[in-house]
C-alpha cells in the first residue's frame, strides 16, 4: 500500500532521518523503517500521517494492489494511465 521507496526519497530530499520522520508524523521509527525497505505494507493510518507529514497527497505515497512501487504491475508492464 505504501510506496516505501517513495517515502524514503520524499524524507531525504527534505533531509531528514528516518527518526526524524517518525517523530514529525506518529509513526513508529521500526515500523517506518521496514516500510521504506519495502518489508511492510503500512496501514492506512500511517499513510495519511506520513502524507500530511511530507506535504504531499496521500495518493503520492501509496500504489494500488497488484502495482509494484515503480509504476509497473508485478508482471512487468507498464501502467496505461
């Protein structure tokens, strides 16, 4: 659900740690953590917060089920906007 690896560009392109994101937005640090690395989903609770956090829309931070987190669907294709 959410976009790790978006997340973790978002955090460092304002310069922040991931401490610190977790401070600003609520999230638990371990939790944010295994988000970023792509080990964990996130709950919807946590997206909104890290939006709100980021400046950005939640739909900036998170991709549908079946959509890898590149923009590409798990079988490699692109997606047709």
């Amino acid at each position: 659900m959410i976009d790790g690896r978006t997340v973790a560009a978002l955090r460092t392109g304002r310069g922040w740690t991931i401490r610190e994101l977790s401070e600003r937005s609520g999230v638990e640090y371990t939790a944010l953590s295994r988000i970023e690395r792509g080990q964990r989903l996130g709950t919807w609770k946590q997206a909104n917060a890290l939006a709100k956090t980021l400046g950005v829309r939640l739909a900036d931070i998170t991709v549908q089920p079946g959509e890898a987190p590149t923009g590409r669907t798990e079988h490699g294709n692109a997606r047709v906007a």
